[in-house]
C-alpha cells in the first residue's frame, strides 16, 4: 500500500474553501420538514443540513423504519441491523462490548439523535448498546472520517432518530410481542413486550414508551452453549428494561420545542460462568482449544462479583425554528449519564501484594462518564450568491469519565475532565440548474484535558504520574464535488477530516515508567484521520447501483494490543485504509420482488517502527474481513419476506500484527412478516442453514481459551406488532 499524502488535499481543501466560509454569515442544522422514500431525497440530519442526500459528496445509507424491523426481527439489535446491510461494517461479536467493531477499518460514532453515546476518555465499546431498537424510526449511517458530529467520527457515524412526535390530534401508539429460541426450548428461550403511546392535542404532544427484553442462553450450531464473556460483558442472559418519553409544544407555525428522554440497562443474570475464576466459584471448567476447533463454552454456576451490565440515561431538549430569518435553526441541549459495569475476575492486573496475596485478589471495574453539552446550527441561503446555502454552527461538550475498581476501591482510570468547543462553518453551491454542487467547509475543534496526579496499579508498577492540563488545536477541512452530468447518474469526489481523541483511560492507566508527566505526555495526542473518496451512483430503470474507492491515514493512530495480564491496551502508530465498496438493487418483473448486491474490500496496515511508513498489515482487531452481501426481498398484499446471505471472506493474516488467519463463513437469514386483521405476525431466522463458525474477532485476535467463542447457531424470532 502506498503512503496516503495529507497535507496536500487539506491545504488545497482550506483554500478552495475560503470564500464559502467568508461568504456565510449566518448558522443552521437540518430540520426534517419531509419524510420520503427516495433516500436521494431524503433529507439526511446527521449530515446536519436541510439538503437532500444526492447534493452531499458523501456516501451515505438509511435504514428505513421497515428495513430495521426486519433486522431487528432477526438479529435483535441496532448493531446487527448496521452490521448486517453495510459490507464495509465488520461482523459482531454478538457480545455486550463493540470493541474491534469497525466501520471502514475505524471507530464508528453512534448517536442519537445526533447526541454521542461514546465515552472516548475511557472507550467502553458498550455505545451500540444505548437504547432500544423499538424506540428508533431509522438509521443513518454516514461513512468515513468527519467531524459532522464532533469528535469520534473516525470511521462514520451511525444516528439513531427516534420516532417522531403524533400527526394527528388524539390518541396513537404500537405495541410489540416477541418469543425467540435457539437450540431447544430450554434455557435458550427469551422474549420481549414493548409498548409506545402517543398524544397530541392542539400545540401540546406526548410520546412515552417501555421496552422489556429477556435474553436466554445462547447455542451454536452443533447444540453447545455459547461461551459467556463476563468480564466484557454478554447479551445473552441478560435482561434489559428502556424507558422513552418525549413532549413537544408547537410554539407557532414555525417554532417547536422538543423534550426527549431515555434510559436504558441491559443486566447480565450471572447464570453462567466458563472458567474456574476463584475458590468462591469451585467448579470444573470447560475450555475452548484453538487447534482442534473446539469453541469455548459455558455452564450453569454464580458469576462472582457483580454482573457485567450497561446503564445510560439521556435528556436533551431542542428548539427549532424553520424560518428564523429565512433559515432554519436548531439548538440544543443534552445531559448523558453512562455506567459500564464490567464483570470480575483474578487478573493478573488487578494484583497486589499489599492488599492480598497474589493470585487471589479478586476485582472487577466501573466505567462511568457524564456529559454535557449543547449543539447550535443555522442554515439558509447566502443572499446576493445564488445557489449557495451556508451553515454556521457551535458545539460544545464537557465530559467527566473516570474507571473504578469496585471491591477495593482503586481508581483504574484517574477522574479525567474533557471539554471541547468546535465552531463550524460549511457550505454548498448549486449550479448549472443544480447539476452541479460544491460542498466543504472548516471545523475549529479546541479541546481541553484535565487529569489531577495519580498513582498506577501495583502491576504496572505503582507509578506516581504528575497530572496536568493539556490542551490540543485542531481545524478540520472538508471539501467536495457531486456533478449530475445525465439524468440519474452522481459522480462525486471528497475530501473530509475526523478527530477523535485516544483512549486516554487506557493509556494512562498503563503507564509504567516513572516521572511521567501528562502536560508532555505525547500519547494522549488527538487522532486525526482524513478520508479521501471517489464514487458514483446510477439510479436508470429497475437499477439502483453505486460504487465507491476511499483512502483513509491517521499520523497517529490507535491500536488495540493485547498485554500479558490479557488486557488490550493502546499503542499509537501511524495507519492507512484503503478500499473499495460497490452495491446493486435491481426491482425484477415480478411485482413487489427485489434483488440486491454489495460487496466490500478492505486493507489496512500500520507502522510498527516508528519510521511513519507503514510495514504491517492489521490484525481482526482493527480491521473487517472482505464481504459479499446477497438479498431478496418481497412485498405483495398481506406478505413481506427477505431472504439475506452474509459471505465474509477468508483472509491471510500471516503478515499482520496477530498472526492469526481467518478461515471465513458464510450466512443465510430469512424474514416473513403477514399481516392480520389486527396487527402483523412476524418470524425471523438468524443462521438459516445452522453454520457452524467461530466469530471473526475470536478468529483473528489470539483469543484465551475461554474467549474462543463460536457464533449463534439457528435462532427464530417470532413476534407480534400492532398500531393504533
């Protein structure tokens, strides 16, 4: 792979967008005023603009609110439905933790409602896990680094918008009924019950909802039980309880107010454990082995300790105006309270000799962060420049993320204060009778941290490491061009950059030298990764088809490494992406039947010399395997039904960083919904033909003998949906 030149796009996207920054004087963020099925024409909020999808040199997806009860109906969650329909979005771990989940071989951000779910002082990789899917209209998947919606966008952005306010005066709602079963009708049993009422009367609207899903054991093709992962966290065994509520006052024509709040715990039920952990669990143990393909798995006894578990609560209130002026403005505030729990364990980290003997101490942490923060935007068009709309923004937010060992009281991860500013102007220059767009703009990110002294764990050496105030600059340019040179064909060309910062929590906690200082520590330096994309889209006749090449390099990236107490800890290296993505929809001459096509290469390597040239490809823990999608999908009368195959290819991994190859799979799921009298009877089939397969991230990641997990055999959904 060659080496990615970032200086010259960017200084050449800066100045190429001088006079659109100058020429826009006033501020805006998207105002969904229509709801469509042309996803062209789709207005995109994450974009955070008004235009619609086909003027944004971006390459964008949305899941519309059928799509995602189909996939929901199959895999259960938000991130198997993104997982499931992106090719380019690597497989899950069909676990609590989304570590080494990536989307273009980087961090997505997720969000909801534009408001980020991550903690990235301290990454618990539990941000897919936030609310529940019942509770969610669509999905917009924006891919490739940009700072749209802040830090964190390193490899896209995955937003999450809630259903709306009622339509109509009076009473509405839906309810919702599921059973799900695996390999038998014992302890692989679940289901859920949700149910969502609306009001509206006159200005005034309320919306609130509750969703229960309990999760049973899950089994692999070949009828084992699955391996539980209780340190990280498990979805299996689990039961989860998500609270929604919205109320709306329409102000005036154009004014409206919007309070939204959720809270949402997924808890471990601790039914089941994989290894001997201590003499408070004497039970024998049955391990995973590698060589003879034998997956880990998991048998009835008490986790000690607490459960892993995930708690988030959100409260955001939003003010827009549609016609301040003749633009639009939206503003925003949001207060988001997270606590990861992870499960415990006698780690070779978590001992000390001047606590207990070692090799008994017994541990487990909590991730917990608190933000605050508030998004203000306007949109509207530049008088005296035809064509040309301009948005002028303002993001601020202050988190507060620390990691605490809860049996004795240690802080893992040191109270770590960020605060970020980042004022933003873009813009966007119709010509030729809208064939032709100019897109880009500047990002001003000024982010402080904060971190007091603190002393590391005994076994990174008891560290005394002097706190400190470090502060970084950044000013992120983007920049673009879509030209529609015949009726249904869009070429573009970007250029965007994203920032995000380390795992600070990682690497701090890791640190075991002494007389460090965190003012002129150099690893907790932000990333910023640029991603360079060419692409087209033909929407002629019955065909939908588009295709993409991106090349994406950070100077000073982030890896996860695994460290000898089993932990993974960060390690900055400079890294390049690059890869190719291409999809087809084709509506055949049956009524209502569908075919579709996508595909996905990837490859990335790093540089593990220091000399900034990359040497070393990526290993499955910072980077997806090659994918081919397959799908048909019917819609006729009473009946809908998809049949979907997931091909993950087969990939060398002799030269990456964890030698480990990956031998590939390949998956079939079906859906068939019918609708009742009242209401649709819906089942789905995850694993269709019963593969038996390892996961891609156990595959590839040098997994213990107790995380050699193989994936979910053949599992059906069904439920019951009604409105009213």
């Amino acid at each position: 792979m060659r080496t990615i030149p970032t200086q010259g796009p960017r200084a050449a996207a800066l100045a190429g967008l001088s006079l659109l920054a100058l020429a826009t004087a006033t501020v805006a963020q998207a105002a969904d005023k229509a709801e469509t099925t042309d996803v062209d024409q789709l207005v995109v909020t994450a974009a955070r603009t008004i235009l619609p999808a086909s003027a944004l040199p971006l390459t964008v997806d949305v899941i519309d609110s059928e799509a995602l009860s189909q996939q929901v109906g199959i895999g259960g969650s938000i991130v198997d439905a993104v997982s499931t329909l992106s090719p380019s979005f690597s497989p899950t771990r069909q676990k609590l933790s989304g570590a080494g989940e990536t989307l273009r071989g980087r961090s997505p951000l997720y969000a909801i409602n534009g408001i980020p779910q991550s903690t990235p002082i301290r990454d618990g990789s539990r941000d897919g896990y936030t609310i529940d899917p019942f509770f969610i209209d669509r999905v917009e998947v924006i891919y490739g680094s940009n700072a749209l919606q802040g830090i964190g966008a390193t490899g896209g952005v995955v937003n999450q918008v809630t259903v709306g306010p009622p339509r109509a005066d009076g009473v509405s709602g839906k309810i919702l009924t599921q059973a799900t079963a695996g390999h038998d009708l014992g302890d692989s049993v679940g289901g859920k019950v949700a149910g969502l009422v609306a009001w509206r009367g006159g200005p005034f609207d309320a919306t609130a909802g509750v969703a229960y899903d309990a999760r049973g054991a899950y089994y692999d093709a070949d009828g084992r039980r699955l391996g539980m992962d209780n340190t990280q966290g498990d979805v299996q065994d689990s039961k989860a309880l998500s609270f929604f509520a919205r109320l709306g006052w329409q102000l005036g024509d154009d004014t409206r107010l919007d309070v939204v709040a959720n809270r949402f715990e997924l808890k471990g039920d601790g039914d089941y454990v994989t290894t001997t952990i201590s003499a408070r669990n004497p039970v024998p143990a049955t391990n995973g082995n590698r060589q003879t393909y034998l997956p880990t798995t998991s048998f009835r006894g008490v986790q000690p300790g607490q459960p892993a578990a995930n708690r988030v609560e959100t409260v955001s209130a939003s003010l827009t105006n549609t016609d301040l002026m003749g633009g639009n403005l939206i503003a925003q505030l949001f207060f988001n309270r997270s606590r990861d729990t992870f499960g415990g364990d006698i780690n070779d980290t978590f001992q000390d000799a001047a606590i207990a003997p070692k090799g008994t101490l017994f541990d487990q942490s909590s991730n917990r962060s608190r933000k605050l923060g508030a998004r203000v935007s306007y949109e509207r068009a530049v008088p005296g420049i035809q064509g040309l709309t301009g948005t002028v923004g303002l993001d601020a937010i202050n988190d507060r993320t620390e990691q605490l060992l809860i049996e004795t009281g240690r802080a893992w991860v040191p109270p770590t204060r960020f605060q970020s500013v980042a004022p933003f102007v873009q813009g966007n220059l119709s010509l030729l009778d809208d064939k032709v767009h100019l897109a880009g703009g500047v990002r001003f990110e000024n982010v402080e941290l904060k971190v007091d002294d603190f002393t590391t764990l005994a076994f990174y050496g008891a560290r005394k490491v002097a706190g400190g105030n470090p502060d970084f600059k950044a000013t992120l340019a983007n920049g673009g061009i879509v030209v529609e040179p015949v009726r249904g064909l869009r070429l573009y060309a970007s250029y965007a950059e994203g920032y995000t910062v380390p795992d600070v929590g990682r690497i701090l906690r890791a640190i075991n030298i002494d007389g460090v200082d965190v003012d002129s520590y150099l690893n907790i330096e932000p990333i910023v990764s640029n991603n360079r994309e060419i692409g087209a889209e033909l929407k002629r006749g019955p065909f939908d088809a588009s295709v993409s090449y991106f090349w994406s390099a950070s100077k000073l990236g982030q890896l996860l490494v695994k460290n000898s107490g089993g932990v993974f800890d960060v390690q900055r290296q400079r890294v390049e992406i690059e890869g190719l993505e291409a999809n087809v929809k084709a509506r055949t001459p049956v009524p209502g039947l569908v075919v579709s096509a996508g595909y996905a290469h990837l490859k990335g390597r790093t540089d593990t010399n220091k000399d900034n040239r990359v040497d070393t490809d990526l290993d499955g823990a910072n980077i997806s395997p090659d994918r081919l999608n397959l799908a048909a999908d019917y819609q006729g009368g009473k009946w809908g039904l998809r049949l979907q195959i997931q091909s993950y290819i087969r990939r060398d991994m002799q030269d990456a960083l964890v030698k480990d190859n990956f031998a590939g799979y390949t998956l079939a799921d079906a859906f068939v919904r019918y609708q009742l009298p009242v209401g649709a009877l819906s089942l789905g089939v995850q694993n269709l033909f019963n593969s038996q397969y390892i996961s891609y991230n156990s595959d590839t990641t040098a997994p213990a003998v107790d995380r050699y997990f193989a994936g979910r055999g053949r599992t059906a959904t069904l439920g019951w949906e009604a409105r009213f």
